[in-house]
C-alpha cells in the first residue's frame, strides 16, 4: 500500500503548484496550457475523492431505470440503446430524471457549480 | 457544420475562446518582424499603385488559427474610394498555409462584403491576396475596428455602459439583415449543404459523431432521441448563414455593437433560426446565465432586433436548433479528446475538453426538460 500523500492530497500540491508557481514563471504563450492542467489536476483530485461513489450510486440507479444489475459500462451502453431509439415516454421521462442525477453528480467532479442553472 | 472537428477553433466545433482550443502558441505566431511590414508594404503599394508605409506593426493572435497583424499604412496620397485619409488604420488576417480552409477565403470576402452591403456591421475589407510570399500565408487587409472582442471584457464594457438589450437588439437586427439577403447572390464558392432539410443533416451530422464516441453517454442519445421526434420541416425560406455569430466573435464599443466577426464558416443555404440560435446558447453567456443572448440581455430585444431587419422569429424551430447546437458542442468537446489520444492533436487542452462533456450535457439536459420552451 502507497504511503500519504495519497492522491487527492497529490494532486492538490500539483495543482497549487502549477497555479501559484508555475503559471506566474512561464511565457505567456503557455500560460493557457499550464491553467488547464492545474484545473485538470483539481478535477482529479476531486474524482479521487467523490468518484467511487459516484460510479456505486450511478450503478445503483440505472440497475432501478433498467431492472437488472449489471457492470457500469453496459448498463451506459443499455441505456443509451434504448434512449436513442426507444418510443416508451414513460421510460425516457424516468431517465431524464435518473440521468440529471447522475450528471449532477459527473459535475461534482468535472465543474462545480455548473448544475446551479436549471433553465434554457 | 461537421461536429467532433479536430481543430479546436473552428467555426463548426468547440473554437476559440476563454476555455476551449489549445490556446496561444499553436499555430503561426507573426512577431510583426520588418519582412513582414515590406511584404505588407509590397503587396498594397502594388493594389493600390500607391507608396505604401507599414507603421506601428503588431501582432494580436488571442490564440487564433488565424494571426491577425495591426497596423498603420501611410499612403503618399490618397485611395480614390474612401474617406480621403493618408493612414489607415488596419488589419492583415494571416490564414495558416497547412490547413484546408472551410471556404475559399476570396468566397469569404466576398459574403463579408455582401453583408456589408445590407447593412451588417462587418469590417470593410480592401483586399484579398492568395500569393502566399508576401507574408507566409494567404491573408486579407480589412479596416480596422477598435473596440472590446474577448467576451468576458465585452460583458463588462456592457454592464458598465448599460448596453446589454442595445447589443442583443443590433445582433438580432445585423442576423436579420444578413437572412435578408438573396442567398442566390452569395459567392458561389461559399460551402453549399444542399437542398435538403437543414436540420435532418444536422441530425445526421450528430448521429455520425455519436456513433464516434469512445463511450456511450445516454444524455446524448436522449438529446438525439429528442430531436429526431421533434424534427422540424425544412425552413419556409433558407438564407445565408453566418454560422458562428456570438459574444466572442463581435466587437463592442461604447456605443454597441461595431462588428461581427469570423465568417469563416458561413454556408450559401440554411436555416435561418440556427443562426438565431447559436448565440443564445448557455456557453456563449460567459456566466451570466440568466441572460439569454450571450450574457447581454434576453432575448425580447434580439428577437425585435432580429423582426425589425425583416427576419421571422420561430420559437419552437429555434429551441429545436438550441437543443442540436447544444449537443453538437459537447460532441466535438468529446471529439477533441479522442483527437488527442489518437494522436492526431495531442495538446493538453485539447484532452481536457474530454472532461467538460458532462457540462454540455448538463446544460442539453435543462433544454430537454418538459416545460422548457421559454426563453432563459
């Protein structure tokens, strides 16, 4: 077993260190680049943190949506079989909802914050 | 417009702008060095058969495909069009020589030129030059427009000076002067899609993308589910379309709108309402979420701007259009990763546009829920 820092913790000095150190140094022409690593780096670090979970929860309702368990990745595959071809509006309404919940929960990673609007 | 496009500032994908496409450095970076002043000099001295001064010569790329050079040229008398001045103030647009353009850049000047001539604000260009030997590339000299262009400075210039229904209003008039126009007079090099329905294509289009995902993401097969039952009949009049009209490809001055900028995606046909629409699109609002069109206002002004050059507003046609421009970007967001992992363009940025897929379908989610028909 790896020793601490653990990964979220890793992730998070890469990522202060890219912003508070790095990016200050660099050419301007890099600057975009170096921002966007140390986003991507917050994001690994919160997909480290939140991720398992997610992926359990996200399992456990399309299991309900789709009535039988299976491995994630099918369970997507399934799923979207079925939504893009599909004429059961009852069923697309009950994945309209599921899926909110479950992107909701890929913005927890991805962008905090994004799921703030709920308009069009 | 193609979607999941390897280049990350094209007209048709995920482009330029604050968060997407790899960013300065990428491309030719001209640094206003003296060979490119005399090739400048050169080529306008021999257009306008004038002695020509390149001044104040300076590079200003934001991280464009295309380099744009500024500057001042200083003529021994006057053009004979024109305003009478001696310097003018300029802009030379560098095209990259590697890259297969979407439209002949003369078919480009060209529909810049029409629309100028109907009263879209477009600045005006002097000429066209394909010779690649005068500044690398092939390029054209157009006037130069001061003003704001990088949207975030564009929304606080508006907030600041109170312009925000003001600028959706002349967006919505300068889309309904260019849908005016006969299309049978765009340049006829200008890309053609075709006479079929406009959005069955692009329907089409994103069917292809999809299937080109590196995994399945049922957001996005509700969204093409969706827009397959509400597909709507071909447009009762197809016009020119500019194809990329948003807050990013304006400039703003304290008095509006000055200019609508990159027309490099511009079609001969197409539905007018996906030109209306891809500027309200959540993304092109720069946070402001609540303001419809491109952070500036809702779109009550646009809508009016948009009726009052002559255009006919279609609400439910331009939801639908919302709806297939919202899932078009997250698909070229996705195809931007899978370019970077198969190595077409690996770039860093270009592979974390993979991680922003779950905002598009956030966002194509909201537009998708039942009651969501009016404007936000």
């Amino acid at each position: 077993m790896q020793y601490r820092p653990n990964a979220a913790e890793l992730l998070q000095t890469i990522a202060d260190l890219l912003e508070v150190e790095v990016l200050p140094a660099v050419p301007p022409a890099l600057a975009h680049r170096v921002r966007v690593a140390g986003n991507l780096a917050r994001i690994l670090e919160r997909e480290s943190r939140l991720g398992p979970a997610a992926d359990r929860n996200e399992q456990h309702l399309l299991a309900g949506l789709l009535g039988h368990e299976g491995e994630l990745a099918d369970q997507r595959a399934e799923l979207s079989r079925r939504l893009r071809t599909g004429e059961d509006r009852a069923f697309e309404a009950e994945a309209w909802q599921v899926l909110v919940e479950v992107v909701r929960a890929d913005l927890a990673v991805a962008k905090p914050g994004h799921d703030r609007w709920e308009g069009s | 417009m193609t979607t999941a496009a390897a280049r990350p500032d094209a007209g048709t994908g995920p482009s330029a702008g604050p968060d997407a496409g790899p960013g300065p450095g990428v491309g030719p970076a001209p640094d206003g060095s003296p060979d490119l002043a005399v090739g400048l000099a050169d080529f306008l001295g021999t257009t306008w058969d004038r002695r020509v001064t390149i001044a104040n010569l300076s590079s200003s790329s934001a991280g464009a495909r295309r380099s744009n050079l500024l500057f001042d040229a200083q003529l021994d008398r006057p053009l004979d069009t024109g305003t009478g001045a001696t310097t003018l103030h300029l802009v030379a647009t560098i095209l990259p020589t590697s890259e297969i353009q979407l439209n002949p850049i003369t078919a480009e000047a060209d529909v810049r030129g029409l629309a100028e001539q109907a009263g879209v604000p477009v600045p005006h260009i002097h000429a066209v030059c394909l010779d690649d030997s005068y500044v690398g590339g092939p390029f054209f000299v157009s006037d130069r427009v001061d003003g704001e262009s990088v949207p975030r400075r564009v929304l606080r210039l508006v907030h600041e000076h109170g312009l925000g229904e003001r600028v959706a209003a002349q967006m919505g008039e300068a889309l309904g002067r260019l849908h005016a126009v006969d299309p049978a007079l765009a340049p006829a090099e200008l890309i053609d899609p075709g006479p079929g329905n406009p959005a069955e294509l692009a329907l089409a289009a994103a069917d292809e993308a999809a299937a080109e995902l590196l995994a399945p993401r049922p957001a996005i097969s509700l969204g093409l589910r969706w827009l397959e039952r509400h597909l709507p009949s071909p447009p009762p009049r197809r016009t020119i379309v500019h194809y990329d009209v948003r807050n990013g490809n304006l400039i703003v001055g304290p008095d509006g709108l000055r200019a609508v900028l990159d027309w490099e995606g511009a079609r001969r046909q197409g539905d007018p309402m996906e030109d209306v629409a891809w500027p309200s699109l959540r993304m092109w609002r720069f946070r402001e979420d609540e303001r419809e069109i491109g952070g500036f206002a809702g779109r009550e002004p646009y809508v009016a701007g948009y009726e009052a050059a002559g255009g006919t507003f279609d609400a439910e046609r331009f939801h639908w259009w919302k709806v297939l421009g919202t899932l078009r970007w997250g698909l070229g967001l996705a195809g931007q990763a899978a370019a970077h992992l198969d190595g077409r363009f690996v770039n860093v940025v270009m592979a974390a546009s993979g991680r922003r897929v779950p905002e598009l379908e956030w966002d194509l989610l909201m537009l998708l829920r039942p009651d969501s028909m009016g404007g936000d």
